[in-house]
C-alpha cells in the first residue's frame, strides 16, 4: 500500500507566516506546471502497488482551475491501482473554494476535504493574510456538505495574538466539521511575521498562554468525542486523516510536484526541487537513511501518536537508553505490549522530550 501527494504551489496571495513552496503565478505558468506535473506521474513505474490514499495539497488547489485538479487525478487513476474506497483529499481556501468547484471535486472521486481556516476572528485572518472571513468559512463548509461531502477536516492555528480558538472549535463542530488540526503558529524564516517579530510590530503570546489554550481545546474536543490521536490532530471515530496518519507510522508514499518528498516505506528518500527551473530540469536529491536515522524518525514520528513506538521494530535497542528509561520511570513515557507511547499529559512539551530523547 502507498499514499500519493500532489502538491499545487500556486497561491492568490502569501499568507504572514508562511514558509512553504508556494507561489502567486499567472495562468500560463500555472498551465506549464500542470504539462510538466502530469508527465512526471506518467512516467513514474511503481504501478504494482496499489494506493490506499491521495491528497491533494499546496499552496491552494482551489486556486487554480477545477478542471486541471481532476486532470491530474484521472491521470493517477490512469497510471495507477487506486483503491475503490481510497480517501481522496483536497486541500482548499474558503475563498477560492465556489461551490461549481466543490461540485466537480467531488463528482470526480474527491471523498474528503480539508480548509485551511486558521481563525473565526476577522481581525486575525486579515493579521495573517488570509483572504476570508468567518462567514466565508462557514459558508465554504455549507457549500462543502451539500456538494456532497461528509469528511470534512478544518485547520486552525495556536498562539495568535488575539481570539479563541476553543470557541472557534465550538463553531466548527456545530458546523458539521468531522476533523480538526490545530497548530502552533511557528515563526519561519523569510516570512513576514518573523520580520514584524524581531521589529517589535508584533507581539505574540508566551509559551504558558499557548499552553493552556491548546489544553484547553484538548479537553474540550475530547469530551466532545473527538478523538486525540496526533499531537495536534483531532477527528472523530472514522475520520482521522488517512493520508497523513501514513506518513507519521513509516509507510510508503509517493510524492509529486514542486519541493515533493517520497519515502520507499524502509531506508530510502528523495524530493522533487523546490523551485520551478530545477523541478522542470528534473532535479531530485536522493538521501539513503542509517539504521539511526531510521530509528530517530521513527522515535520522532511515533511518540506524536496514539500508535506509539514498536519497540522491536527499531534498530537499536531503546529500552538500554538512560534518558528513555527515565521518561518510563517518571511516566513521561509508558510502555505495553512493546509500544512506547507518550502521556498524553505531556503533549504540550513533546518536542523537548523527542528532542532531548533522540540527541
């Protein structure tokens, strides 16, 4: 089994926080990396395998022409043994997602669909950049559910400088929202925001704040049943993200487009160029993982998961690891069955923890 990733760089316009391959392009180049995208799905052979997911992210999908999104799709059901019950998911913006185009996203075998809504307070998508509003959202998922679509995942951001992400969840679920990803807000390099940081025009909440927030939405999904079952992913019973939950227990995928990544499920990993005239050259890097790298990023992937670390499954020997044994012997770390999973209790520091443990 394997997942396939399609990655659309093109955006209306770059959002304060953002460090991803995305770019604001006019039609034609849209439609020269469109050629170019769907040669390189032709002439991949791996046809034997057959794929239990596709996800469709960028950049913004709905931001270019529906027609070419289900081109591309075809092209991989073309080329490819796609699963009759395969997720199929579209990343889209509340703005650029008509509902024509929700219509013929999911006439085309798109099953699940993700917004990138980020916030329900005004003031903060116009801080971020996003070219929606509240009602826009809302509307957006309206239009989403009577076009067809039952899986329905909403992103939001932690650590904003204003608003209530928890009340914003609130909204969601009512909303008819099945999956939620709630993320820190990072401050990138080359973004915006990490600009307006460092000059003092923008002062964002402590450490403790966030803290408290993303606990404070914790409890108040779980006891809403979503389930918590990636540090910062949510869905109810059915409707964890597929897709991504490959990605984060070790499975193969095959990546296509600007700055993609591929992973062959054991040792081997490489990524397309993420810039458009080394990715129309066919420029690749290709990295062959050591049994310690594997194990680290196994270690790092697992422990952000309700699905833990299978112990056995690692190179080396975990449980003669001084730092891991203390974890175990504080409860920061609890094992059964030879799975290694992290209290939950401890998910707001869990990167100190993975990094401390993997260093």
């Amino acid at each position: 089994m394997i997942g396939i990733y399609v990655h659309i760089p093109f955006c209306e316009s770059k959002c304060i926080y953002c460090a991803f391959a995305s770019f604001v392009c006019d039609d034609n180049y849209k439609n020269r990396y469109f050629t170019f995208l769907n040669n390189e799905i032709k002439n991949f052979s791996f046809a034997d395998r057959e794929v239990a997911t596709i996800y469709f992210g960028g950049g913004t999908p709905s931001c270019v022409n529906e027609k070419q999104i289900v081109k591309t799709l075809q092209i991989i059901k073309n080329n490819f043994q796609v699963l009759q019950n395969a997720e199929i998911t579209i990343e889209c913006n509340p703005c650029s997602a008509t509902q024509e185009k929700l219509k013929t996203y999911h006439d085309a075998g798109f099953n699940r669909i993700s917004f990138g809504v980020q916030s329900l307070n005004n003031k903060m998508l116009k801080f971020l950049g996003r070219r929606h509003n509240k009602d826009q959202a809302l509307q957006a998922i309206k239009n989403a559910k009577q076009a067809g679509f039952e899986n329905i995942s909403a992103d939001l951001l932690l650590g904003l400088p204003k608003g209530n992400v928890t009340k914003d969840a609130k909204t969601l679920l009512n909303f008819g929202v099945k999956h939620l990803s709630a993320y820190m807000l990072q401050i990138e390099d080359n973004t915006k925001l990490k600009m307006k940081v460092e000059n003092g025009e923008v002062k964002l909440p402590d450490d403790e704040k966030v803290v408290k927030k993303y606990e404070k939405l914790t409890k108040f999904l779980e006891n809403n049943q979503f389930k918590h079952y990636e540090i910062s992913n949510f869905a109810y019973e059915g409707f964890k993200s597929q897709h991504n939950f490959a990605y984060w227990t070790g499975l193969a995928y095959l990546g296509f487009g600007l700055g993609a990544h591929s992973f062959d499920g054991q040792n081997v990993r490489w990524c397309n160029a993420d810039n458009f005239e080394d990715y129309f050259a066919g420029k690749q890097n290709k990295e062959i993982l050591s049994s310690s790298e594997r194990d680290e990023e196994m270690i790092m992937l697992g422990l952000r998961c309700d699905e833990g670390v299978q112990l056995n499954k690692l190179h080396t020997n975990l449980l003669k690891n001084k730092k891991f044994d203390n974890y175990v012997k504080t409860g920061v770390i609890k094992i059964s069955n030879g799975v290694a999973k992290l209290n939950k209790k401890f998910y707001s520091i869990s990167n100190s923890i993975i990094l401390n443990l993997i260093d």
